[in-house]
C-alpha cells in the first residue's frame, strides 16, 4: 500500500498543491497576489524537484489502468518543470484581475494534474478522464483575462472546438472498444495492429487521434490557436504552448505506438496533415504582426514536425519527439519570458515593440534570439538538434522527399523568425522607451534558460539516450 | 571523458593546455599590466616544457605508443578521436617546440622592452605554441587539421602584430591567404581518407602495415597523399607558395624565429613525416614530394644569394631547407628529414635570435650597414651566429653537417640526378650564408664606429637603467644555449635514431658523398672568401656582373608579380566578377521573387483563416470527412 502511495507521490502532491490553492481562492479579505505568487512558486517548485525524484519508478497502479515507466516519469518531469517555469514567469500577473490569480494557479495546477494522469494512463476512460481534467483547467483560464471582450470570445470558441473534439474522440474510442472489446492499451496493443486493415479499427484510430490533435493543435484541429494566443492572458497562453503541448505529443507517441506501424493508410493520413500543417502555418505566420499569434502559427507548423517524428513509429522517432517536446518547452518558455516582461499592464506584444530591445535590455534580447532561432532550428539552440533527431528518424524511415519538404518549410519560417531578431537587433527603440529593469531572479532565470538551450543543442547525448530508453518503454508491449 | 586521470595525463594537460590559459590569463586580467603578462607567459611556457620534458623522459624508452584519448564524434561508420597521442615522433617535435617556445619567449623580454602591445603579443604567442604543442601530439588528422588552422591564425596575428604598419599587416595577411590555399587540398584529402577509409587516426597511417590494411586503392591514396601534401606546401612555403615567407619578416624577430624554425613551417614537414608509411606506400606521391622539394631548395637559395636584408636571408634559407628536408623524406630516408629538422630547429633559430640581436641594437635590417656600423665588436653574437651559419653550410661538426650528410646518403641512394641537386644547393647554402657572415666580421670601405654613448642611450630608452642588464642577458643567454646546442646536437645522431626507429643504421652512404658534399660546401665558402671577406675583395658577388640574373634573383624569379597578375586578371577580373553579378542578379533577383511570391501565398492562405466559429468547425469536419473517403477509395 505504502509502495503504491510512492509510486503515486507526484500526482498526489500536485493535489495537494491544487487543495492549499483552493484554500486561497476561498480566503476572504484583500487580494494578496504576492502571498498567491510565493505560495505556487515554492509549491510547484517541491513538485518539480519530486517528479524529478521519480524517475525510474516502475509499476502498475488502479488495476493495471495506469502505469509508471520511464516514458510516463519523464514527461511528468518535464510537466512538472514546465509548471515551475509558466509559474516563475507569473510574478508579474498583469493580465488577470488579482481576486482570480489563486484561481489562476489552482487551475493550471489542475490542467497539470490532468496531463499527469495522461501520460500515464494506460485505459482508454482513464486517459479521456485525464485528457478532459486538463482541458476543462484551460477552458476557464482562458476567459480569465481582464478587460476586453476578445478574450471571452477566445474562450468560447476554445471550448467549442474542444468539446467537439472530445466528442469525435470518443466516437473514436467506442469504435475501438467494439472492434477490440477492450478498453486497455496493452491489449488493444496486442490485438489491433492485426485488425489495423479493417474499416472499424482504422477509423476508430484516426478519429481518437482527432482529440489529440485538437491538444496539439494539429491541422485541422488548429483553428483555436491563433484567438487563444491573443485572447488569452500572456502566462496561460505560455502554459498552453508548452506544458499542453507537451502532453499532447506524449499521449499521442502512446497511441500512435498501438498501431504497430503497419497501417499505410494511417501513415498517409499523418503525412497529410504534417505536411498541410506545416506549410499552412508557416505562410500565415508571415503575415503576423502579433507576437503571440505569430507564436500560434508557428506552433501549428511545430505541430507538423512533430507529427514528421512519430509518423517514423520507430524508436528513434519516438526518441526524438521526445527530445523535441524538451526543447520546445524551453524555447517557448524563453520567448514568453520575454514577452511576459516586456508586456505592459499585462497587454499583447507587437513584433514591432521589440525595436531596440537589445539596448533596452540586452540580457533579454540574447534570450529571445535564442529563443526564436531555436525554434527555427538553427545551431547551435536545441532546437536545431531536435528538428535534427528527428529529419534523421523520417530519413531512415525512408521519408527524404517529406524531410525535404519540411526543410524548405523550416526555410519559409526563417523568414518571420528573422523578422523577430531583426526588430529586437536592428531597429532603433521606439522614442521615449526606457531600459527595461530586469530583477534579479529574472535574470538567473534567464542565464538558466539560456545555458539549458545551448546545452540541448550541443551535448544532445545524455538525454537523447534517456529518450531512447523511454521510447523503448511505450514500444514494449505494456 | 579520457581514460583515467594518471599523472602521465596530467602531465601532458599541463603541457598541451598552459599555454592557452595563459592567453585566456593575459587577455582577460593582466592585459594592463605588461611585467604581470610576461611573467604569466613565461610560467605556462616553463610549465608546458617542463611537462613536456618530464613526458619525454618518461616515455623514452617506451615500447609503444601512448595514446590518451576520447571520441568526439562516433558514429557507425565514423570515428574522430581526440587527445594525445605520444610515439618518439611526437615526443621528439614536442619537446622542441616548446623548448624554442620557452626560449623565444625568455628572449622576447628583451627583444620587446619597452613595446605597448607587450601584453598581446605575449597572449599571441601563447595561444601560438599552444595551437602547435596540440598539433604536434594530435592522436588523429582531423585534430592535426583543426590546430594547423589555429596555427595560421596565430602566426597571422603575431606577423601583422606591427598591424599599424601596412606592409605587416599585408604579410599578415599574405601568409594567411596562402597558407589557407593549400588547405583546401589538406582538408579535402582528410575527407577522402574520411569517406573511404572511415578514421583519421595518426596510429592507423603512420603505421605502413595499417595503411595496406585501409583498403584504400593505389589511385586514392596517390591522390589524397599529394592533396595532404599541398597543405604542407602552403604551411612549409614549398614551390609554388612561397613568397608569402619572406614577407613574414615584417613580424618581430622573435616571432621569426619562432614561426621559421621549428613550429609554423616545419609543420608541413612534420605532417608528411607523421605520416610517412601512408606517402611511402605511393611511390607517385613521393616523387612529387621529392620534385617539390628540389625544386623549392634551388629556386630560394638563388634567390637568399642577392638579399641584403639579413632576415630575408635566413628567410630564403629558411625555404631551401625546408625543401632539402622534403627531398630527404622524398627520397625514402625518414630519419634524415627529421633529423634535419630538428637540427635545422635550433641552429634557424638561432641565426634568427642573433640576427634579433643585431637589428634590435643597430635599428637596420642592412647587413652591409651593420658591418659598417661595427657588429664584429659585439662578441658573442658574432660567435654564435658563425656557428650557426656553419651549421646551416653543413661544416663539420657542427649539427648541420651531420643531419645533411644523412640526406645526401638518402639521396644518392635514389638517384644521381637529386645528389647533385643537392650539392648545389649545399654549395649555395654555403656561399649566400657565409657572404653575410664574412661582410660583417670585415667591413669594408669607412667604417663609422658606433660610439658607446649613443648605445647608452639607446637602452635607456628600452630597458630602463637598473633593468638594462636583464634586457641584454635575457637575449645573450638564449644565444649561448641554442648555441651549445647546435654544437652537440650532431653527435646525438645515432641516440635520436635509436628513438625514432627503433634501430640505428651504422653507416650512412660512402665517403664519397661525404667528400662530395664537404667539397661542395667548402667551394661555396671559399667563393664567398674571395668576394666578400678576402682584404681586396670589392663585396660584390658575382651575380652582380650579370644584371638580368641577379634582377631575376632578388625579384624572387618574379614569382610575386605573376601571382598579382592572376590575382587581378583571373581572381579579380574573372572570377570575383561573374559572382558578383550571378549574385545580384540570379540569387538575390531569384530570392527576392521568391520571398514576393511566399509572402502573397501567406496573404492568401491567411484568407481561409477567418475567425468565424462554424466555419473554422465546417472546415475542420470537411478534414476529417475527407479522411473517410481518402479510407473508402484506397
């Protein structure tokens, strides 16, 4: 008993951490958005050091519905990481009215919690319960910006497309069970890569991938990202784009490893929509004048690598998909960073209020730089060596002329990356902006993020080869 | 990431990495303070030696090569190791280099008082000697190759280090471009043997039984041997890249000895005798080493004959006998080529440091001009830089004669036609090298005594009064060691090649040769007595009767206008041109058409993005719908 409560730690504390936060949204009196602040930061904190603490646990939890493995353990690291980061970040939560900001944390301690169970869900309710827990979190952060109307239209439509998705993948779901008769991974894993050439198993796979999709914002499930990075509040669209992210990538290696890889048919489908993905974003990411609905765009195309790397279905593939969610989160995270700090009273970023950011704020202008070029993938960022691992996965999988396509993307997105460090380096600041007072926890965060990109991009070694052992840990029959 | 942390491996950390802290040390924190630099230099420079002399002891007699090493970069088919790898080759290059290391930098206290950029240079020179020291005990090519590069990079700083000077900073520049141009070669020879044979490790071709394990065909390795070899053609100053040495010169003296002796250039000589199994298993490759090299040694002993400047001398002379060591590596007889080299190390450095000496005291380059000032007074570098022009003529018993007379034997073993090659030189070498040494022991016509108190003066504006003695004996004392050592080096002969190839030959070719070779070189003194140091003798040479040649000669065959020329006509006029318009024209009128035609595809797309909710749903189901039928139809 004991040893299951172990095995369990990270999920029960960010439980815990979820119940003093509920504490604090009930609290009556004044508003003290310092007291809420300190309080997440320590605790997401203990929790991102605990997650870290239980890597390498192994087990069976709930009647085998929920496992532990390497796989499901990293990525609770990285989630746990990732909430440490959005929260370090919130110290200035300009964009939500201060009575809401302990129901801000409490809610993305939730979505947190969600993607927890996610990873590790093994049975297909389990893991729709999981999947809605965390997405429910983010339909009601969303909305939670103060002021204008946009954002309440953000949040609508948000939950429209995500209540749809839902809907499709459990749709998904129901044609699974009738064609398996079984709603647990490890044997749909046995039984559906034979069953993958007929209609009902095929059919119920892609539309259970459609609820994924929607979480990644794969084409053609996209269409929320753009108005939730602009309407949403800075910081919770910066948890969306990375933690959620990050969990979306992680469910779907877990499902799209039950194929077995043999499916040319759902092969084709995710190269269509890789490719239509990656292109669609990138053209319209051009056009962008807003910094967070460019980030959208961009995420969108992201989406498309990512779909490059499992599409592979080898070890590699996954390995590197893996690798890349890393280096996603702390590139995203670097670039919030910055907007964060720049933002003004909480509001939207325009590409052109970076003019001069490099004698504003050169610590900044460094950390966007390598920001947004990792996310472009040039060396020496993580990013570089992510998009790396995984063109090499495609590549020995046979997929030059898709790697191709998705070099000559990664060439078209250059050019509004580029516009980016162009405005931060090039242009003279605006009249009258002052130098941007950077403190000094800020500033360690900074140095951090910085060391930890270059360090993804250069020594790829000791991760990737984790990587490869959690990938190992989804293909083995679970 | 190495193997075990032993002392061994310390040892040699300290003697590959001293250096470039220093540079970090000196660049960084001491940069303000000169005295604080030098004594931070000359410490990592003593560590360095001191680390190298304990490895080289240490490993002296070892039976095999000690290699610490870790991969850098491994893949299946691939392996790049990088670390150290000592064999008596290594050991033996190591050990000079950071010896003239040491001593240069002993000397450049003086040679350089009182300079303001004291500080960098001595940061140069450190990161200099640590981009050697590595290339030296490079366990495979691509290392060798990375640190050759950071050679050139620092002796391009340490030449243009007068960089206000427009000529220094042109030679700077010179001996960088063309240096880089034989590269090229370099560099694609070492992905040839990468791509065919999959490592570059020293052990595997420098080991004649490894090379013929390669699998490499006959044609390849010819190829690859001679594109590696133009590397050292550029590094070296082998025919046709020459000319950028002479004008090297602009550098300090000090660093002219140190880039002319024993590191920058004889690292082309090193990197074919590292090698040498891999070049002697093509016997194409060889000839082409031996031709280059013969060559290379007649064309700039001509050419050292007519030059007034006394470093242009040592310069020209510095080539020739570069090339006469490719001679001897080309004609098969390993030993003799390095044996050359590391006497020609200290015997070259030595004539460069007194030369040093001369200049920094007379404030001319001119020879004739210091006779005449009176250098026949200034005793000990007069001696020393007689013994050192004995051991350049190849005079018994100085080291010179000894490592000559081995390649003399090589080359006769090959063929008639390379021996008398190289006895001519020999007689050049012999003739150009006393002509200066006879000038300056008897000046000729009035002489203007160089009067004490003008010296006086001159130091104190140098060293400063109290310290002027250690300006003066830091640069005597270098002269006396590197002088000793020249005298015995000789007669350690059989000892070094004990070391190097594990068994010492007893005789080296006939007598005959050694009368030869003997005669030879005393003809050319004689001449040069004659002319230039007999009581009647006008000091003039020879060639100055006959006008065109001696044109011929001092313009270095016309060898810097033929390069101007092609520079301008193909380089400038051609090449440059065409690409500057296939530039504007085809790539940024192609790119910007792109980029026109990306940026109106985003516009369109970025129509079907309208925000409306049902139609975003519509479109995401008509997806999905049309995933069924693609389902349906295949």
């Amino acid at each position: 008993m004991l040893n299951q409560v172990i095995l369990f730690l990270p999920e029960l504390f960010f439980l815990f951490m979820a119940l003093v936060l509920f504490g604090l949204t009930v609290a009556s009196g004044e508003p003290k958005p310092r007291r809420d602040y300190h309080t997440a930061l320590v605790l997401s904190a203990i929790g991102a050091v605990i997650t870290l603490g239980s890597i390498g646990a192994e087990g069976h939890l709930f009647f085998k519905a929920y496992r532990l493995d390497l796989f499901s353990q990293l990525f609770k690291c990285f989630l746990g990481f990732g909430l440490f980061l959005v929260i370090c970040i919130s110290s200035k939560l300009d964009g939500i009215a201060e009575r809401h900001h302990p129901e801000f944390y409490l809610f993305l301690t939730t979505s947190t919690l969600g993607m927890m169970l996610l990873v590790s869900a093994v049975e297909l309710i389990t893991l729709f319960v999981a999947l809605e827990l965390s997405s429910y979190s983010l339909y009601i952060l969303v909305p939670m910006r103060k002021g204008s109307d946009h954002d309440s239209e953000a949040g609508i439509k948000f939950f429209f497309i995500g209540a749809m998705a839902s809907a499709t993948m459990l749709f998904g779901m129901s044609y699974i069970y009738g064609v398996c008769h079984t709603t647990y991974l490890a044997e749909i894993m046995t039984t559906l890569p034979q069953l993958i050439h007929t209609p009902g198993a095929v059919v119920g796979m892609v539309l259970t991938l459609c609820g994924l999709f929607f979480k990644l914002a794969v084409f053609p499930f996209h269409n929320w990202a753009p108005d939730v990075y602009e309407g949403g509040a800075n910081q919770v669209v910066a948890f969306v784009a990375t933690v959620s992210k990050m969990a979306g990538m992680a469910i779907l290696i877990r499902l799209v490893a039950l194929t077995g890889g043999d499916s040319t048919y759902l092969m084709n489908v995710l190269i269509i929509l890789a490719i239509v993905g990656m292109t669609l974003g990138n053209l319209v990411a051009i056009k962008q004048k807003d910094f967070k609905r460019l980030l959208a765009y961009s995420s969108i195309a992201h989406a498309g690598y990512v779909l490059l790397g499992i599409l592979s279905m080898s070890e590699i593939g996954y390995a590197s998909v893996i690798y890349y969610a890393l280096a996603y989160l702390i590139l995203n995270v670097a670039c919030f960073m910055v907007l964060v700090t720049m933002s003004e009273k909480g509001q939207n970023v325009k590409i052109d209020d970076f003019s001069g950011l490099y004698k504003r704020a050169p610590l900044l202008a460094v950390t966007l730089l390598l920001g947004v070029f990792g996310l472009a993938g040039l060396p020496p960022t993580g990013g570089f060596t992510g998009k790396f691992l995984i063109f090499i996965a495609a590549i020995e999988k046979g997929y030059l002329w898709l790697v191709i396509f998705a070099m000559v993307n990664v060439t078209i997105s250059l050019y509004y990356y580029i516009g980016v460090v162009k405005a931060a380096y090039l242009n003279p600041p605006a009249e009258g902006s002052e130098p941007i007072r950077i403190s000094i926890p800020l500033r360690l965060l900074n140095y951090a993020l910085i060391i930890v990109i270059l360090w993804l991009g250069l020594y790829p070694s000791t991760l990737f080869d984790q990587a490869k052992i959690a990938a190992e840990a989804v293909l083995a029959v679970l | 990431m190495l193997d075990g942390l032993s002392f061994e491996l310390l040892m040699a950390i300290v003697a590959s990495m001293a250096p470039v802290l220093c540079f970090g040390l000196i660049m960084v924190f001491t940069r303000r303070s000169i005295s604080a630099s030098v004594t931070v230099g000359i410490i990592g420079s003593f560590l360095s030696w001191f680390a190298s002399l304990y490895l080289f002891l240490h490993y002296f007699h070892a039976e095999e090569a000690v290699v610490f090493k870790g991969a850098w970069v491994v893949s299946a088919s691939l392996k790049i190791p990088f670390g150290y790898y000592f064999d008596p080759h290594s050991l033996l290059m190591l050990m000079i280099v950071a010896t003239i290391s040491l001593v240069i930098q002993i000397y450049s206290i003086g040679y350089m008082a009182g300079d303001p950029g004291k500080s960098r240079y001595y940061a140069f020179l450190c990161l200099f000697s640590w981009s050697m020291i590595n290339l030296v005990i490079a366990p495979g090519l691509l290392q060798l190759y990375i640190f050759w590069e950071l050679v050139g990079v620092s002796s391009y700083l340490l030449i243009g280090f007068y960089f206000e000077k427009w000529s220094a900073s042109e030679a700077g520049k010179k001996a960088f471009v063309m240096t880089r141009a034989g590269d090229i070669g370099f560099f694609i020879g070492i992905i040839i043997l990468m791509l065919t044979t999959g490592h570059l490790s020293i052990a595997v071709f420098g080991n004649a039984a490894e090379v013929g394990n390669t699998g490499l065909s006959q044609a390849l390795l010819t190829l690859s041997a001679i594109l590696i070899f133009s590397g050292a053609v550029g590094k070296s100053a082998q025919f046709p890249l020459l000319t950028w040495l002479p004008d090297a010169m602009e550098g300090p003296t000090p660093v002219s000895a140190l880039l002319h002796s024993a590191t920058m250039v004889a690292a082309g000589v090193y990197l074919v005798s590292r090698i040498f199994p891999f070049y002697a298993a093509s016997s194409t490759a060889m000839m082409v080493v031996l031709i280059i090299g013969t060559i290379t040694m007649l064309l700039s002993s001509t050419m050292a004959m007519t030059a007034r400047d006394i470093k242009q001398v040592w310069a020209f002379s510095t080539i020739s006998q570069l090339g006469f060591m490719f001679m001897g590596l080309g004609a098969g007889a390993y030993f003799a080529g390095v044996f050359h080299l590391t006497t020609h190390a200290f015997f070259k450095a030595l004539l460069f440091l007194c030369a040093g000496v001369f200049i920094h005291h007379f404030e001319t380059n001119d020879f004739f001009e210091m006779s005449k000032a009176g250098a026949r007074k200034m005793l000990i570098p007069m001696i020393t830089v007689t013994i050192g022009v004995a051991a350049l003529s190849g005079i018994p018993p100085f080291s010179g004669f000894f490592s000559k007379e081995a390649i003399m034997a090589g080359l006769a073993h090959k063929g008639n036609i390379w021996l008398i090659a190289g006895l001519l030189g020999a007689a050049m070498t012999a003739y150009y090298s006393f002509r200066v040494i006879f000038v300056m022991w008897f000046p000729k016509g009035e002489v203007e005594e160089h009067g004490h108190g003008h010296e006086g003066g001159h130091d104190d504006g140098h060293g400063g009064g109290r310290w002027a003695w250690v300006t003066e004996w830091s640069m005597l004392s270098v002269l006396l060691i590197l002088g000793a050592i020249t005298l015995v080096l000789g007669f350690f002969q059989k000892e070094l090649e004990h070391f190097l190839t594990g068994h010492s030959a007893e005789h080296h070719g006939s007598q005959l040769i050694l009368v030869l070779a003997l005669g030879c070189a005393l003809a050319g003194v004689i001449l040069a007595w004659f002319e230039f140091g007999a009581k009647n003798a006008k000091q003039e040479g020879f060639l100055s009767r006959m006008k065109s040649v001696e044109a011929l000669f001092s313009n270095r065959w016309y060898m810097d206008h033929a390069y101007r020329k092609l520079l301008d006509y193909v380089v400038y006029g051609g090449i440059t041109n065409t690409f500057t318009r296939n530039d504007r024209v085809i790539i940024d009128g192609g790119i910007d058409g792109l980029c026109r035609f990306t940026v109106s595809l985003g516009r369109a797309v970025s129509r079907i993005q309208s925000g409306l909710l049902q139609y975003n749903l519509y479109l995401t189901f008509l997806v999905v719908a049309l995933m069924g039928l693609y389902f349906l139809l295949v």
